[in-house]
C-alpha cells in the first residue's frame, strides 16, 4: 500500500469524512460481533445515552463503548460537529485507562481535517502516536492510519522524515519502501542535509522498480534523482565562474572553429539535446555527443546578445550554420545548484543545446 496523497492532504468533502469514520463504526461495532458478550444496547436518543453513560459505576468498557458508538453517529450524522468533539475529549479526560480512546482521539483528528484545522489535527494524530498503544481493529492499525496522514498535512521535514522511517520500520508491508526512500531524500534535501539526500537518492535508484514506479505528487523523482548522482559523480570541471566567462569561451572556440574545445566545456553530466524529432521535443541524454562532428565543412555564426531564460539563473546563446534539418541551435547555459558542494554551487555550465524549432515550441 503507498503513501496516497491529494492536493494540500485534505479531504475534499464531509461525505468522505463520515464514510471513513462509519467504516470505523461498524469494524468496532460489538453488537455485531459474535465475540460481544454484552446485551446490544437499543437505539435511544442523545439525551437519554448520555444520561446513560454518566452512570460509570455500573458499565462495563465495551457497554460504554456501545453507547459512545451510538452517541457519535447520531451527532455524525446530524453535522454536530462541536458536540462530538466535545462528547469526544471529555470522554477522553474523565476515563484516561480507556483501551478504544486512540479510537476516540482518531476521530477528533479525522473532525479537525474536515474543519481544516490541520495543525489542531496534527496534534491529535501525534498524541495517538506517543501517548496510547496501538488498536488494531479488523486489520486496520490506528498508528499506521496516523501515520498515513500526518505524512500528508504535517509541513516540518524533520517530523516527516521521522513519519516515513516509522512507516517503513513498523509496516514495512503496507508501504512502497522504494516510495519511502524517495520521500525521504526529498525531505532530506529540504532540510540541505546533502549527504543523507545523496545516499538515500543512491538507495532509491538501487531499487528494482525505481524507474517506473509512480508517485503522485513527485513524477520526475527518477529523473531529479539520477541527475544528482550522475552530477555529484562526475569531476566536475568544466564550470566557469560567471555567464560572461562562459559565453565568452564558447564564442572564442566557435570563431576559431575549435570543436575540442567546445566538447571540452560542455557539461559531463546530464547533458542533453533536444530537437524538433524527438517525442514532443523531450530531452536525449548525450554524454558521448560530440559537438565537432558537425562543424565540419560548415561555417557557425552566433549572436552577439544572449536571450533570456525563464530566469536570472539560465540563458540561451543562438547559433545557426549547422545542418540542413536544424540550421539553427540554441545553446543552454544555466547556473549550478548543487549546494552539497559550494565550490561548484552557483558556478555556470553549459548544460544542453535545443536544435531547430525544439527552442520555439519550447516556449
């Protein structure tokens, strides 16, 4: 089972909310089950079970959980939705030996999401977490659904890397641990700890199904992950300190027809091509192109001027004279990230060339 995840981790509609919970409801329902030695409770109104349950004395636990039961869906299905949190935490209070008062707590959580009070919900999921043991009813554990959603509304890297190592550690199989070990990359790279990102992109890519496996809301994980370990690889030599520095260089060996030096400054790294060709212009990886290989017998002109990228941190050098398909190519200059080395981090390369009409249809 993976991690699922929507928009902003919230539920979209009260419909979702009170189906999930009756789900509950009827997994705990003790009337229905053969193993309930207590006589069903027959439906009354809210006055009178809670009139019923300040009789504490003389119920037993799976008597007050009837009543409770019985309590929360007649107010769940009235939309009253501060009585029952009510009902809930001072339940919760007054009775703090309860076995089902994660349950309880769990459907506070559950309340608090549909209020969008996602931080008031996080709370409730962590006290769960820390302060009850685990309930496990009809094969759902009540940790593993806590964990299931803190890792969609909690924003804190570090509690989301502790919720992913939780997954994987106590329910290794209701997870994707290749999706765990992607999740857990990415967390460490928001929080710039470059070394564990690094190794659990390497730990990521290392599984069988790295490559196809989908996440929703990280499509090109594979792709993001294989560049940064193909990148912190490789020498890393070919960076210039400045745009200027590397257009300058460019141009010099373009005049002076000097394609060994062109294919000596271009990255060695996740280099690629685009042309009007391939599939929806999508970038070809070229780490063995060679750039030389089509200057000769042909005169290459540039433009005096860089264009502009979609940002301060990339720019395009025009060039024409090169083949009889594609005239015309556009190099790709843009500056490093790659905070996991400062001495490179900032620097510009030349990272790609889109040949033709890819640069037009790029835009």
């Amino acid at each position: 089972m993976k991690i699922k995840q929507n928009s902003h981790g919230k539920f979209s509609s009260k419909k979702i909310l009170a189906a999930a919970i009756s789900i509950f409801f009827c997994a705990l329902n003790f009337s229905c089950s053969k193993e309930n030695p207590e006589k069903k409770i027959e439906l009354k109104s809210t006055i009178e079970l809670k009139k019923m349950l300040e009789r504490e004395g003389e119920l037993s636990e799976k008597s007050r959980y009837a009543i409770m039961n019985q309590l929360a869906s007649k107010m769940l299905e009235k939309g009253e939705t501060d009585e029952l949190l009510l009902l809930l935490t001072e339940f919760v209070e007054k009775n703090p030996r309860d076995k089902y008062n994660s349950y309880w707590l769990l459907m506070c959580a559950y309340s608090y999401i549909e209020m969008g009070q996602e931080k008031v919900a996080e709370y409730y999921f962590e006290r769960i977490l820390h302060c009850y043991d685990d309930l496990v009813v009809k094969g759902q554990s009540i940790h593993f659904l806590c964990l299931e959603r803190l890792v969609q509304i909690s924003e804190n890297p570090e509690n989301r890397i502790s919720y992913f190592n939780t997954l994987m550690n106590r329910f290794p199989e209701k997870v994707s641990l290749t999706e765990m070990y992607a999740r857990l990359a990415s967390e460490y790279e928001r929080l710039g700890d470059w070394t564990r990102a690094l190794r659990m992109y390497k730990t990521f890519l290392a599984q069988r199904d790295a490559g196809s496996i989908q996440i929703m809301d990280m499509r090109d994980i594979y792709n993001h992950a294989r560049s940064l370990i193909v990148f912190d690889n490789s020498p890393k030599n070919w960076m210039f300190k400045s745009l200027d520095e590397l257009s300058d260089t460019v141009k010099s060996a373009i005049t002076r027809n000097q394609g060994p030096r062109l294919d000596a400054i271009r990255s060695k790294a996740n280099f690629f091509t685009v042309s009007g060709r391939s599939s929806e212009g999508t970038r070809n990886s070229q780490a063995s192109f060679s750039i030389q290989n089509y200057m000769h017998g042909n005169r290459i002109n540039f433009s005096d001027e860089l264009l502009a990228g979609e940002n301060a941190n990339e720019a395009y050098l025009r060039t024409s004279g090169w083949t009889e398909f594609a005239p015309e190519w556009y190099f790709y200059f843009r500056k490093v990230n790659f905070p996991a080395e400062p001495k490179v981090h900032g620097t510009w390369e030349w990272a790609g060339i889109y040949m033709g009409d890819s640069f037009r249809s790029k835009k």
